[in-house]
C-alpha cells in the first residue's frame, strides 16, 4: 500500500512539474491535485487499517 501511495504522488508531482512547464499541457493542473488527495486518502486508510477509529 505504501508503494501505492508513493507512486501515485511522484507521478502528481511529475504532472504538476510538466503541467506549469508546458502551457499547452494546463489541463494536467487539474490532474496533480486529484491524485495527490487519492494518495492522502490510501495513506490515512492504510494507516487506520484494522484498528477502530473511537468514537
């Protein structure tokens, strides 16, 4: 799951860097953000796996 996470934020960041690079590519602005909160939620839900968050 770890490695999960660290791919998809190279490849956010990677996109980000091309994205601000290369005008015509903006779209991928969009595209950055997206997979870096997918990459936050799969850490958080890595990390609370198999224990009950208290209420």
């Amino acid at each position: 799951m770890k490695a999960l996470v660290m791919v998809i934020v190279a490849v956010a960041v990677l996109l980000l860097v091309v994205g601000l690079a290369v005008n015509t590519l903006s779209f991928l602005l969009g595209v950055a953000p997206v997979l870096l909160v997918v990459a936050i939620v799969l850490l958080l839900l890595g990390r609370f796996k198999g224990r009950r968050i208290p209420r």
